[in-house]
C-alpha cells in the first residue's frame, strides 16, 4: 500500500504539466518599454522619453532607446539624438524601421541625456542581419532629415505604396486635452512635396483626438478612428468620408485610451472589420478637474464591418468582463485576439486631473488578460478562462507585442514624469523595467516547424514551404491556417501596423509542405515585411521573416491583380 502510493508520487511529480497560458518574467528593457516594435526575427526595439532612465549608452550618456535580444532576453543601449518620448512609427516597404515624432525635453532631462527637440523627429532602423544587433545603430540627422512639421502623440499607417502616413498628433507640451492640435497628415518620404494636408475630421475630433487609430482597408483607403469618430480617407483623391460615431458615447483615443484593430482580413473577399474596446464614456467637455482616477473606465467594444451591409447594420455592442482604460489588443496567428494591460479606471497622461493616485491618472490595473474570438456568437466572444494573472501593473507607457516565436512581449508602465521608484506605502507605481511574456500553451508543447520558405514574396504568387508538423498534432483541411503578419508598432494602447491577413494554401498529402497563395495585391497587404505563422489545431509555429513584394524603397507602384 505505502509503496503503491510513493509510486503514484513519483509518477504524479514527473508528468509533465498540462500546457498552459503563463507570465514569464524575462529579464530588464533597461528603458522604460513605453513604445515597441520587432525589427528582425530577434530583435525588438524600445523607446522611452529622454530622461533618467538606468541604461547608459557605451560613452556613459542616459540612454533613452534600448535594443531587446529576445534570444538571451537583453537590452543594449541605441543611441539617439532627438527624443523618441510619445512618438510612433512602423516599417516602410524596404524593411527599413522609422520612427516620427516626439517630445522637447525638459531642460533637467536635457542635462542629464543631451537629447534634441524630437518632434519633427525621423529616426531610422535599417534592416539588421545581425541576430544580436551587433553594429545596427538607429540613423537620425535632425537638420536634413525630419517632418513638416512638429509632433507629439501622432500615430501611423504603412499606405500600399509602401510609404507611411502620419497622422495628427499635436505641437507642444500639453497637460491632458489636445489644446495645440496638428489637424494634418504628411508622408514619409514626403508627398505634395512635403506639404502637410490638413484634416476637417482631426479639427472635429479635438480634444480627444491623439494618437488617431488608423488601418490601411484592403482596397487602399484608410479607415481613421479618433475620439468617438470615424472616417475612410481616400489618399489618392485626398478626400474624407464620414462614417458612423462610437454608440453609446465611447471614446477611444488619448486621453480617453480605448483601443482598435482591425480583426483578420480573409479570402477570397477581404472584408475589413473594425474592433475598438474601452476608453471611456466621459463627454470629452468635461473640466479636467472633474476628471478621476477613480472614474471607471468602459467595457464597451464596438465592432462595424466596412461593407454596405455592415454599414447598414451599424457598431454591434459587447462587453469585455471588466472595464479597461488603455488596454492593448493584440492578433493572434489563430485569428484571435489577445487583450490585455490597462487600468480599470481613470485616464490617460501623468498628474494632469483633479484626483490622481500619486502621479497617475489611472488606477485599479487589470491583471488578466481576455481572449476575443471573432468568429464566435456576439455575446461568446470573450473569455478569460484558463488565462493568467500577474502582478505587474500595464498601464500609462507600456507596450505589447507579438513575437516572432509567437508569444506576447510586455514591457513599460511609466505614470510618473521620469523615471520614479515609489516607495512602499506611498500612492501611485513606480517605473517599470520588468518585461514579461505571455506565453500562449503551445510555447512549451511540440510545435510545426516551417523550412524553406522563401525570403520574398511577390502578390498574388503561389509559394511553397516546407512544414514538420509533430507527432501526434493531426493536420486536416480545416484545422490548418496561415497567417502573414505584420506585428505593428505598440505605444499608448495602440498597434500602429498591426495586421493578419490569411492566405489560401493546400497542404501536400505527406503534410510536409504547403503550397500557400500570397496576397493578390499591395493594398490588401501594404509592402514590408512580415512574419509567416502556421496554425495546425492548438500549435502555432514560430514566425518565419518574409519580405512582401519587391523590397524597394517606397513609393512602389501597385501589383498584383485588383480584387
Ligand atoms: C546639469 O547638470 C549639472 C551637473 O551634471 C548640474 O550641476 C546642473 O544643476 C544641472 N542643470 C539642470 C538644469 O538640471
Ligand atoms: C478648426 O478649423 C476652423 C476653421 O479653419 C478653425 O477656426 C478652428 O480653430 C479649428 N479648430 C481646431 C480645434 O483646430
Ligand atoms: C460623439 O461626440 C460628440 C462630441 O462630444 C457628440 O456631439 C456626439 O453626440 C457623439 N456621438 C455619439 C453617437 O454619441
Ligand atoms: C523627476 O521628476 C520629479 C518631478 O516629478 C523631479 O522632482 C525630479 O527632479 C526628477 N528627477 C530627475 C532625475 O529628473
Ligand atoms: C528605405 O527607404 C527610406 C525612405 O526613402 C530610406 O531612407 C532608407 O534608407 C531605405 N532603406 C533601405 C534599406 O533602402
């Protein structure tokens, strides 16, 4: 009997553990991770405000950009001129990282890191071979090298030319509301020969109007969402369609941080669905000084089809299980979406309302993220079952990104005006170096392994790679998907970039490779690069780094055939 039960012990301590979700802290960003973005199969950039942050460039300076090596979880130092604080960015058609805007530092932050006016910033990330980054620098040379105009808190979209949109933002330091809008969009490179193309929907939008959320739709226009409004901008023509308004007066943009995305584009038709959660249902007149942390945020997400049946029908409302100000949404290679971070109430911005929680306008973090699936029946959507909690608060400055080994990369929170350590007892949250993965449960199970995959892919081709799917997960026709992704570029509840568009494919009847068709043009996936992910049943593979179309600078001429 006793050695029965020592046995069923023994047995019971080596099993190996059911898969599952789990945090994972996995080292420093040595930065505050307040903006990310991947710029190679392992390597993840991070921008913070120049400041005081702990990371010292090789010649002893404040750094205020760090480079992350997901392979051995560590940052090194990038050294910039101007300050990336609040800036955005994404990838052009040629693989090149840019970042735009940015902030004027203080004048105690300039002494302390020599950092320039960042708001007519451009920095750029050529395309590192390197896997640890070794002699990949960030190019910047503010004199011949910069925006039209000043920016702080724009956001981005990569056009089908392959060339970036900037979008809004505002001029100079502003405490909450955008008091000093940039009602404009320009280009990088520059079109009109670089003159700014103003925007009567950014006037309307005012003061809940920054960091816009912006997506590139399949048929090249581009859908725009600020406070509780929405448009389709025709770039080629230059003019704005208004669409529907928020329901039930939701606002998603800074300061009110909700978010959207724009949920998996699919063939053969390519319908664009929109998705925006949380924020806050505040009217955007109210005096800052009635503004609370302790205000609760929104559970509301709204969810509109961009086609004239889904116009027609309207936002279709649901609720995530708690309320979030600036939460992140992140896409999944399964189609999923992943939520997560944010605050369960109050605002966006550092010290700026009536009631704080020491320096922050937000409280309440929320520790567990939510699973969104979209194909599932309104109301069936979301769940957090089976989802972790950690117990490191995401909220003001913080960043999220899918990586190319298809888990979830978290770094930031910063609700104070430089980097601040809150003592114990004290109200408020101290500065976060502390990056943690989410990692979904295929992470430690055996997972597909892609090879041969080419490293460009033109539109509308049909490619093959090779696939090693394990032992015992059974691929069949419908169990298998395969998802091009572009990982977007996180800052301030927002993935400017961010999209998943399925392809077509045939799986040999080995299963050892797949025959996979490519995007049939560069406006359903604009020209950059991307990742590659397969999904047999609950295991995703890990990304492989393609280039979509040529690889040449923007701006590119369309290809492929129209849809
Ligand atoms: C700049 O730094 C020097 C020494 O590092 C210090 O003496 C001075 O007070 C600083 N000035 C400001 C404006 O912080
Ligand atoms: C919007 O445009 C009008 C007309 O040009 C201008 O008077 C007004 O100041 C603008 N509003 C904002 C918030 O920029
Ligand atoms: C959107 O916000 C504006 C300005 O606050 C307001 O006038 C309008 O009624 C709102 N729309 C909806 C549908 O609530
Ligand atoms: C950080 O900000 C506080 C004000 O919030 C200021 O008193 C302090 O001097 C700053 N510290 C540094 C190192 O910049
Ligand atoms: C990509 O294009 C941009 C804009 O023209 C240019 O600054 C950058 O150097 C290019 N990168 C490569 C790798 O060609």
């Amino acid at each position: 009997m006793r050695t029965a039960s020592l046995l069923l012990l023994a047995s019971l301590a080596v099993a190996a553990p059911a898969a599952k979700w789990e945090f994972v802290e996995v080292g420093s960003s040595g930065v505050i991770g307040l903006e990310s973005i991947v710029v190679s199969p392992t390597l993840v950039i991070f921008f913070d405000r120049a400041t005081n942050d702990p990371l010292r460039t090789p010649n002893g300076k404040v750094a205020w950009g760090s480079l992350f090596d997901l392979e051995t979880n560590t940052a090194t130092a990038l050294e910039l001129i101007t300050d990336s604080f609040c800036a955005s960015g994404a990838m052009l058609s040629n693989g090149t990282m840019v970042s735009v805007g940015g902030n004027t530092p203080a004048a105690a932050d300039l002494n302390q890191t020599g950092a320039y006016d960042g708001r007519m910033g451009i920095r750029l990330f050529e395309p590192c071979a390197s896997p640890s980054g070794a002699g990949c620098t960030i190019f910047e040379d503010p004199q011949t090298l910069h925006l039209a105009t000043t920016r702080w808190y724009t956001s981005t979209v990569r056009l089908f030319d392959g060339s970036l949109m900037i979008i809004g933002g505002v001029h100079e330091d502003i405490p909450f509301y955008n008091t000093d809008p940039v009602n404009s969009f320009e280009f990088f490179p520059p079109k009109d020969n670089g003159v700014p193309r103003d925007s009567p929907f950014l006037n309307r939008t005012v003061p809940v109007n920054l960091f816009p959320r912006g997506f590139a739709l399949p048929d090249g226009t581009v859908f725009i969402l600020a406070n509780n409004q929405t448009i389709i901008y025709d770039v080629e023509s230059n003019t704005e369609t208004p669409l529907l308004d928020l329901p039930n007066g939701q606002r998603v943009s800074n300061p009110f941080d909700g978010t959207a995305t724009m949920l998996p584009l699919s063939p053969p038709d390519y319908i664009p669905e929109i998705l925006a959660c949380g924020g806050s249902m505040k009217s955007d007149t109210t005096p800052v000084e009635d503004l609370s942390s302790q205000d609760p945020a929104t559970s509301q997400c709204a969810r509109l089809t961009l086609s004239p049946a889904g116009l027609a029908q309207g936002w279709q409302v649901e609720h995530m299980p708690q309320g979030r100000m600036m939460p992140e949404m992140v896409l999944l290679p399964n189609g999923q979406v992943l939520i997560t971070n944010g605050a369960g109430t109050g605002y966006a911005a550092v010290q700026s309302i009536g009631v704080t929680t020491g320096q922050s306008n937000a409280d309440h973090p929320v520790f567990t993220p939510v699973l969104y699936d979209p194909s599932a029946p309104l109301g069936q959507r979301m769940t957090q079952e089976g989802l972790p909690t950690t117990n490191i608060p995401r909220m003001y400055h913080s960043s999220v990104t899918l990586t190319p080994k298809g888990n979830i990369l978290i770094a930031g929170n910063n609700p104070n005006a430089n980097f601040t350590i809150v003592p114990p007892g004290e109200p408020g949250f101290s500065s976060e170096l502390r990056v943690e993965t989410l990692n979904p449960p295929f992470i430690s199970m055996p997972r597909p392994v892609l090879s041969n995959v080419p490293s460009k892919i033109a539109f509308n081709q049909h490619f093959t790679m090779d696939i090693d799917i394990p032992a015992g997960v059974s691929a069949t026709a419908s169990n298998v998907k395969v998802a091009l992704m572009d990982l977007g570029f996180s800052t301030h509840a927002f993935h400017s970039t961010e999209r998943l568009v399925f392809m077509d494919f045939t799986l040999a009847s080995n299963k050892r490779s797949l025959t996979v068709l490519s995007p049939p043009n560069n406006r359903v996936y604009p020209p950059g690069p991307a990742f590659i992910f397969v999904t047999v049943g609950d295991t995703t593979s890990e990304g492989a780094h393609v280039m979509v179309g040529s690889g040449a600078s923007p701006p590119v001429p369309d290809q492929g055939v129209p849809l």
